[in-house]
C-alpha cells in the first residue's frame, strides 16, 4: 500500500467519524426537543386535570355553589383572561350570561351578554345541544355558518376560545 492511498483512506474514515458524529448530534437535539415538547405539554395536562379536580370538588359542596371559585380556578389555572357560564333561559330562547370571572385588566362583558337570541347562534347553541365541546383555535377564520359568533367573540376581542356544556343539579347550564 503507497502513502497515498492510505491518507485517503485515513481521510475517508476521519470524514466518516465526522459525519457520523454530527448526525448522532442532531438527532440527539431532535429527540431532547421532543422531550421538551411532551414534557411541556404533559405540565399543561397536570395544570388543567388539577384546575378540574379543583373546580369539581367545588361542584360537589354540600353548600351553595361557589361559580365564582369555580371560575377563577379555572380561569388562573389555565392562565387565561375570562371565563363564562351560560345558561339557557327564556324556555330555550335566550342565553344568557350569568357568571364571569376576569383576569385584572380584562374588562367584564357579563352586562352586555345578557338574554341574547339563541337564535341568533345557532351555529354554537346546536354544538352545545348535541353534547359538543366548542374549541376555536382562530375567531378569524370561523366559517359564514358561525358569523354572529364570530362577530360577537370580536367585539370582546377574544381571539380565540374553549367552550363545553356543562350540567348542575341535572340542569343543563352552557
């Protein structure tokens, strides 16, 4: 073998190393960034179980219940602005909100949410009606079928939202 031919082959097998070694690193960064993902979003999980575990224990007082800590719980668990309840009113014609908590500085809309036209969301009251949760990633892109949810999530400059029906004393509150 000439010298030649053997500091190709050194050159190849350092490359090699090289090359090998940088794609053990990247893959080990891809996978860390996985684990930071799913460790993210199993923290998000625990803070919302532990956000209902605390509201439903106060769904379940032999007292009156508190919406208010209902609310605030989940509102400062999940880290969010406003939280609502609905309730149906007027024999199914009206919603109206009868409980908001807000985070300070977010301005209560409670006032202005008051014996709407369930008509007029039909979009939303027939998802509620049939046991849907309501999850909206983007207010903007609601479809025309929802256009006076829509217009009336930016009215309060909510951009995005979760809403699930929810049951008290056998009454269907949403």
């Amino acid at each position: 073998m000439n010298f030649g031919t053997y500091d190709l082959m050194k050159k190849n097998v350092f490359e090699n190393t090289i090359t090998k070694r940088k794609q053990a690193e990247l893959n080990l960064n891809k996978s860390e960034e996985k684990q930071r993902i799913l460790l993210e979003e199993l923290r998000y999980r625990n803070i919302i179980a532990t956000a209902i575990a605390k509201a439903s224990s106060l769904f379940i007082s032999p007292d009156k219940v508190d919406y208010q800590a209902i609310l605030r719980t989940m509102g400062e668990s999940i880290s969010v602005n406003r939280v609502y309840i609905f309730e149906i009113t007027g024999n199914g014609r009206t919603l109206s909100n009868t409980y908001e908590w807000c985070a300070k500085g977010t301005e209560p809309q409670i006032e202005n949410l008051k014996e709407l036209d369930a008509h007029l969301f039909s979009w939303w009251t027939n998802q509620l009606q049939d046991g849907k949760n309501i999850v909206i990633e983007d207010v903007a892109n609601l479809s025309s079928q929802a256009a006076a949810e829509k217009q009336i999530l930016q009215s309060q400059r909510i951009q995005s939202l979760v809403c699930v029906p929810i049951w008290a004393k056998g009454k269907k509150l949403w």
